[in-house]
C-alpha cells in the first residue's frame, strides 16, 4: 500500500504549480518581459521529461527540509508507539515492581503492542499487571492520535494554500473583467471554509499534543514532542474473528464470573470495531486513494497539454487532500480500535471505543459500549 506521505507531496506539488497560474492569466495582457517571466517558469518544468509528474518525484525525495519546524521549543522524540508506552511508564515509578515481575519478555511484548501472545493468566498471577496495561494503553492511543493530529495539519495547510491560490487568480479574472463578482463567490466561501478548517486542524493537534504531553507526564516540562511523519501503516490483513474468540475465551477462563461476563460483551464491541475499523481503512487507502491518484495524476498530465482548465486542477488539489485526510482518520480510527481490542482481550474494560462515522481529520469521537 502507497505510504500517505506520497500523497501528500502530489498536493504540494500541484499547490506550487497553482501559485504561479495568476502569472499565466496575467500574461494574456502583461507587458513582454512578465510574458517572459511566465514563460521560463513554465519552461522550467517543461525540462522535466513528463512534466509536474517528473518534479513530483523530486519533491518526495526532498520533503524533509520543508516539514521541519524551524525555531520548534519540542526537543524530545517519540519516534514510535513503544517509545511512547516505555515512556509512559516511566511517569509511574510504583509501576517498576510489576514491570519487574512481568520479565523482560513480557515487558517487550507489551511495550511492542503484541498483547495476543501474552499469557492468558498474566494479569491474575502479577500483582498490578493491570495497571501496567492500563498505562501502555493509554500512552499508546495518546501517541496514535498525536500523530495522526499532526498529519492531518500539514495536509489542512495544503488545502488551505490550494483555496487561496484559487481565490488570488479569481480575484484578478474579476479584475480584468473575465469574471463577476458572483462567480468569484464560489471560490471565497471555499478559501474561508479551508482556513476554518484549517483553525480546526490546529486546535486538534495543539489539544493531542497537550494530552500527549500529560499522559507522558511532562506538563510544564515540556511543549510537545517530535513525532514520526506518518503513522505505521496498517496490517494487510486483520485478526481473524475466530483467533480472537479464541483468545477471549481463554482470558475469561481466568477472570471471576462477574467481570468474565462484562468481559464477554466488551469482546464482542471491540472485535467488531477492530474489524469494521480495518476494512474502513483498507478502502480509504486502497482503492479509493489510488483511483484518487490515477485522476491526479491525469488532470495534471491534462492540464499540461491544455486539456484541462485551472479550475480543474485546483478541484483536484482539494479532492486529493481531502481523500488523503480522510485515509489519515480511517488509519488512526484502526490503531485506536486495536489497542482497544488488545486491552480487552486482556481482560480490560475501556470506557468508550472508538466511532467510525467522523471523516476529515476531526479527533476520534467517543462511542460509549
């Protein structure tokens, strides 16, 4: 499966294509050396054997420089979701006797996510082992939603920059007298929608960092952290309904009757969650995206050939970072789930598991079970 981040350079690339069309409407009535202006730059990616396509694979290679955040106060990396559990762990010092019981193994199996091949009875033989998998849970869901926050962002920005190149070139079609003011409206309603959006997007990250921060106990310590680009992508294919039956039946076997039955029902939400959550984010980034990419990739190769208008590729700069997005919030939505079901399948009771029904980046809503 194509990594996101793919996408999300395409849509900066078209962005900076899209900032130097006003300069192509202006040339249609600009004086000889603006015309020339416009030309070399046009000429510039015409060197490219294939165009904007060509200058794509440039961007992918040279992305780092233009996601760092210059003058960042965040000096401390969470590069995975295992850092993020050690880390949290760390915050409860009382924890350092359980962890020591566990055993290295155990502890490695926690911290790496892969709960299924703990032993069924851990929890009744280990004084605390709850807590212990109470607190990873935690700090693993606050990294997950940290990050997938901050994709979220850079791609708002996108669109954001999308709307306003769009609105900059209607506003000087309206100029020189190619468009009406009614037909410019359009086109502002979506730049403000896009910076609403984008507030939106801001406020999610800056609130997931900030829960991030606590859960990792370094509230006035620290502003934030550094985190990965992209969330890991997703397994290609999930737990079976069966395995996992399995596995909950054998940690019920040494659960009381009282939490054995709360457990039953819990299992039975959570696998269905997990399992709608993955088929979710299989389509969003599977063939949804890749059918997004194939009419990108065509509008663009159209729009070079003087087939397709501006205003098609700026459609398409928005469609395809809004589809990105909403892959970003399946994939997000999927790791949640699954950490809700592997802490189930411990015999943990989470308060609430995961809603599938949001799309465009907005933070996880809560379903109660």
């Amino acid at each position: 499966m194509k990594s996101l981040f793919s996408y999300r350079a395409t849509s900066q690339l078209l962005v900076a294509g899209i900032f130097a069309l006003p300069l192509a409407l202006s040339a249609q009535t600009a004086s000889p050396s603006q015309e020339s202006d416009w030309r070399r730059a046009n000429d510039a990616v015409g060197a490219f054997k294939r165009g904007h396509i060509d200058v794509l694979k440039w961007e992918q290679a040279n992305t780092s420089a233009a996601t760092a955040a210059p003058g960042s106060t965040m000096d401390v990396a969470i590069p995975t979701a295992e850092a993020a559990v050690r880390m949290a762990w760390t915050v409860h010092r009382d924890l350092a006797r359980a962890l020591a019981r566990l055993g290295p193994k155990n502890e490695q199996l926690i911290a790496e996510g892969r709960w299924t091949e703990l032993d069924p009875s851990l929890q009744r033989r280990v004084d605390d082992a709850d807590e212990v998998l109470e607190v990873a849970a935690a700090g693993r869901k606050a990294w997950i939603e940290a990050v997938a926050a901050q994709q979220v962002l850079k791609h708002q920005r996108d669109m954001l920059e999308a709307s306003q190149a769009a609105y900059e070139l209607g506003q000087r079609m309206v100029a020189v007298g190619n468009w009406s003011k009614l037909q410019l409206s359009p086109v502002q309603l979506a730049a403000s929608n896009a910076r609403m959006n984008l507030r939106r997007a801001q406020q999610a990250a800056a609130q997931a960092q900030a829960n991030l921060v606590k859960t990792m106990g370094q509230k006035g310590l620290q502003d934030g952290f550094v985190l990965p680009d992209q969330l890991p992508a997703i397994p290609a294919q999930p737990m079976t309904a069966a395995d996992l039956q399995q596995r909950a039946e054998a940690v019920r076997n040494h659960l009381p009757d009282a939490e054995s039955l709360r457990n039953r029902a819990l299992s039975k939400s959570a696998t269905n969650v997990y399992l709608a959550a993955h088929a979710l984010a299989q389509d969003s980034q599977g063939d949804v995206l890749k059918t997004r990419e194939f009419i990108t990739e065509e509008t663009v190769l159209h729009y070079n050939g003087m087939l397709k208008s501006v205003w098609d590729l700026l459609d398409e700069v928005r469609n395809q970072s809004q589809a990105t997005v909403d892959g970003i919030s399946a994939q997000r939505d999927f790791w949640l789930a699954e950490s809700d079901l592997q802490w189930v399948l411990q015999g943990g009771e989470p308060n609430t598991f995961v809603s599938l029904g949001g799309a465009g980046g907005d933070a996880p809503t809560a379903a109660a079970h």
